[in-house]
C-alpha cells in the first residue's frame, strides 16, 4: 500500500473509546454458542423474561394489518400521549406529551440529549462506578466526563457537596444522575435527588437524569426528575421493567425550549424510531400485571443473593435498592489477569462482568450479579 493512502484506512481520533466489555464478552459467548456450547449468560444486563404479552399481541396485529413506515420524528402521538399518562399514574405529575421525545432506547437517547444541551469540550459529571457509554458517548462527542469518586460513606451515590467540589475545580456543564444506578443498584430518595437536582442548578450545571431502572425499585418507590425540575431531562426506556431490550426503543421528557432541537437532531440522525416497536410499546403499559410478576422474581432473587452470598465469604456488596444488579467485591476469591473475562468465559461457559468494566482507576475488583436469571 503506498504510503500516502495509509491514511484512508486510520480512524478517527474521536472514535478511539474504549469498548464496552459487556458487548465484548456477549461476542465470545456467541461464538461459544455457534459452535454447538452452552453458555449461561450473566454478563449483560437484560431481563429473562419477554416482552408483555399485550405488545408481542399488538405488533403481531400490525404486521398483519400491512405497511410499517416512518413515524413523526418525535414518535407516534398516540405513544406520546400514553407515556405521558404514565407519569400521571406513577409520580402524579400533568405531564404535557409535546415534551415527550421517543427514542432508539436510552442509548439513542443520550446521544440525543448530549448533543442538545452540550458543545464540544464541555465538562460531564458521572458517578463512579457508573455505566461505561456515559463517558464513552461524552468521549466520542468531544465533550469531557468527569468522574466523581462514590464511596460507603454516600451509599455509592453521587452527593451534591462532591459534585460543587469538582464544579470549583473546573466548571461543569452537566451532571447524568441515575435512580436506581447501574451497576450499584444504589437509590436516592426523592428529598435527595431534589437537593442533588437544585445543587447543580444553582451553579448553572445542567441534569440528566437515567431512570431506565425505574419501576425495578425494592426498598422504596421511585421519583422521577420531572416531579423535582421542570429544567432537567430524563430518559428512560422499555428496555428493563417491560423487558424490551431487543426491540430498542425508549423516550424523554424535555425542558419544553429543548424539543425543537431534539426534534431537528432526531430527523437528520434517525428519521424516526421503529413503528413496529412503538406499537408494541404501547401496548406494553397494558402488561404492567405480568411485569410485576416478573419483578416479584427479582425481589426472591435479591433475598436469595442478599442471605445466601456472606455464607459462601462474599460479604461486601453494595445497596441492592433498585434495578437487578447485585455488585459485590470478589477480591478475596479471584486475581483480576489479563484475559480474565475470556478465559472465565471459555472454561466455564459463563458470560459475566468479572473486573471493572464499571468503575474506572483502580479500585477494589466487584463483579455485577444479576437478578433477573437465578430463580426461573
């Protein structure tokens, strides 16, 4: 190859972010599986589960009734307007639909919502451990994470007086909150995230705030941002309560100035969402009876995990308040080593998150556990 096209062949700086193990690890397992294995799949946080039976209905009906097109870049009305009345039946809030965005899951949310609100080299809060694409997103954006420490002493959760301390070292221009977290399983209350939320608007620092997790909460009920600030933007997703993973398909609730913007963005990166799968998601809101089933299977698996792992010297795990991760410390059982996830993968057949795919530094080895696959 001649030397002056080399280049052709390079990628670009601002792809160069790190991958994401989870998918990583779900690869070598596939390749486990294509060759006749058997792999027990603990390494990516989805549900066992399938989707609602009243939205694997409805999309069967409309891949019956003929055409699936485009929709309104914003999402189909009769969608909006449904997961609106959602937050008036959950968190009691009058929730205007012309605020609700739909979107490719969350990830396609926060690829939305990073671009909006932020411009190149702006400064992100995260918690950490947190949820690796948040900064690999802000990174791939030419935006800049900031990573703010959690310990014992603030339950794993990011509190307001670190992310000041962090703001005055060098501002920032946003804050991404998740409760319930992941991988800490850790929840604010609705007192905390309100300071939390009214801390980073006082000083100018935008909130995001992850409630993909929501309705999986165990030791107290959810709050949603959008009760606390009208300023903040929340995405969520029917990824993990409706166990919709594969049909990738999530939304947000905007600051009413916002939507425009994310409107444009959505028309240019997307077009629009996958009709079939906002059809399904409607229909999702009327399973709600066999979600809580598979829910209560979480809660026994939680008590199971949470009684069963100091019997066998795991005894130092973090709040398991929402969501179906347990993140315990394995340090005295294993050595973290080069190639550790591949070779656990390849001698016992089992997919799962051994390291610190979570937390970034070092720190002390967790593996995440997941609740949604012990009991059947």
């Amino acid at each position: 190859m001649l030397e002056a096209a080399k280049h052709l062949l390079m990628p670009s700086k601002r792809s160069d972010v790190p991958p994401f193990i989870v998918m990583d690890v779900m690869a070598a397992a596939a390749v486990i599986e294509a060759a006749g294995g058997r792999v027990v799949h603990m390494e990516v946080g989805q549900p066992a589960a399938p989707a609602p039976a009243t939205a694997i209905k409805a999309a069967q009906a409309a891949l019956a009734h003929g055409r699936i097109g485009y929709t309104e870049a914003l999402g189909i009305p009769f969608l909006r307007a449904r997961i609106a009345r959602h937050y008036a039946e959950t968190y009691d809030l009058d929730l205007d639909p012309a605020r609700v965005v739909v979107t490719t899951g969350s990830s396609g949310a926060f690829i939305l919502a990073f671009l909006a609100l932020f411009e190149a080299g702006d400064r992100v809060a995260l918690a950490n451990p947190g949820y690796p694409p948040y900064r690999h997103i802000l990174s791939a954006l030419g935006c800049e994470p900031v990573l703010i420490e959690t310990t014992a002493e603030t339950r794993w959760a990011m509190t307001g007086k670190a992310l000041i301390a962090a703001h005055r070292k060098v501002p920032l221009k946003g804050v991404v909150i998740a409760s319930p977290a992941n991988p800490t399983g850790t929840m604010m209350d609705a007192d905390v995230l309100s300071q939390l939320i009214a801390v980073a608007e006082a000083e100018g620092i935008r909130v995001i705030s992850d409630e993909i997790y929501h309705g999986l909460d165990y030791a107290f009920a959810a709050e949603t941002a959008a009760n606390l600030s009208e300023r903040a933007v929340v995405i969520n997703s029917f990824s993990k309560y409706f166990c919709m993973t594969g049909w990738r398909v999530g939304w947000m609730v905007m600051p009413e100035g916002l939507v425009r913007a994310v409107e444009r963005l959505q028309q240019n990166l997307a077009i629009s969402v996958p009709a079939l799968a906002q059809i399904a998601a409607e229909a999702a809101f009327d399973g709600c009876a066999e979600m809580e089933a598979v829910k209560h299977g979480y809660e026994e698996n939680r008590r199971i995990l949470t009684q069963g792992l100091p019997k066998i010297g795991l005894d130092k795990f973090l709040p398991v308040d929402g969501a179906f991760y347990l993140l315990c410390g394995y340090f005295t059982l294993f050595r973290r080593q080069p190639g550790f996830r591949q070779a656990h993968a390849q001698r016992g057949r089992r997919g799962s998150n051994a390291g610190h795919r979570f937390r970034s530094g070092e720190r002390p080895q967790f593996s995440a556990l997941l609740l949604r696959g012990l009991v059947c």
